[in-house]
C-alpha cells in the first residue's frame, strides 16, 4: 500500500511539473502570429480574437494594459540589426524615420520587463521629444552611460525595446513585416 502512495505521489508530481513547466514555456516563448522585421519582431494575434490561451497569458503576464490590435501594434526588439543581444555595456544607434502612425515610441525596458530606473528619469523616445533632421529621419543613442544628444538609458544588463504604433496605418496592419522600422546598430566594440 505505501508503495502504491509513494509511485502515486511521484506521478502526480512529475505531471505537475511537466505541465506547468511546458504552459510556462508557452506563455514565454510561443508566437502563432509572430512576424519579424529587422530586429523587431511583433504578434499578429495579440489584441485580436485569434489570441489563444497562451497569448493572452502572455500579454496579461507582460504587456501591461495592452491595447487591442486595431488600436496599438507592438514590436519588441531584444537584440540588434546584426542578431546579438541587447546589451547595457554596449552602445547602439536607433534610427529611421517616423513610422506610419499617429503617434509612436520607443521604450527601454529592463530584464524583468520594468521600466529602467536612470537619473534622468528618461524611459522612452516619441515623435514630439527626438527632433527629425529635414530629410524626415530620427536618430538617438541607447547605451548604459551617458550619452552626448538624444540618450536613452538602459542600464548595465541585458534590455530590450519596445517600438508603439498607435493608430497605425492600414498598411502598417496589414503588412508589418514590410514597413520601415528603426534601426538598432551597435556602435564600436562592447566589452
């Protein structure tokens, strides 16, 4: 009998561990609707009735007070144009030119998805705080020390951004794996 109970109890313990173990590495890493655009990478279902179980754990775990799709698409970037990681030791030029939107930002986000505590009390960059030179283009540095110009905070451990599209075009919706989005360009040798 108490071997029974011992075999049992194991059973149930390897379940629990399997199938909360797999649901937390959906809700981490599964993207049905994933696209991908230079360094920046969105999800098609998220905001949308196509979201399943996972997606929507995902965003209620991560994207605080998302928005629906037909309002906000968001893109997150946490590594660069050339694929390596996001790096507050490293400084990286962010550039392009204003995406088809009635507003956007980029923000700078931590480790743990929070907001990047700095002197400046600067977390993010937006249509009305980084001036376009005439040609219609932006640019500012993100680095983990401060920067001359346009600097964004981001710590000294690994980060990634996030890019905003309010009332974005409808051909940003339909085709955001098409559209020009910033460059992330790491800029000299990162230690």
């Amino acid at each position: 009998m108490l071997k029974r109970l011992a075999i049992g109890t194991a059973m149930v313990l390897i379940a629990a561990v399997l199938g909360l173990g797999s649901a937390w590495w959906a809700v981490r890493h599964a993207g049905a609707g994933a696209v991908t655009n230079g360094a920046w990478q969105t999800d098609l279902t998220i905001g949308s009735p196509a979201a399943g179980p996972y997606t929507r754990a995902r965003v209620a775990l991560f994207g605080l007070f998302a928005l629906n799709r037909g309002e906000t698409i968001y893109f997150g970037a946490d590594h660069d144009d050339d694929g390596q990681p996001l790096r507050g030791a490293c400084r990286y030029l962010v550039s392009g030119t204003a995406p088809a939107a009635r507003w956007w930002s980029i923000t700078a986000y931590g480790d743990d998805q929070f907001l990047i505590a700095n002197p400046p009390g600067r977390y993010s960059f937006n249509m009305k705080n980084v001036e376009p030179d005439a040609a219609g283009a932006f640019q500012f540095t993100a680095a983990g020390t401060e920067q001359p110009g346009h600097w964004l905070p981001t710590g000294t451990a690994g980060f990634s951004l996030t890019l905003r599209l309010y009332n974005p075009a409808p051909e940003v919706v339909e085709h955001p794996d098409r559209i020009p989005l910033p460059k992330i360009q790491r800029q000299g040798d990162c230690p």
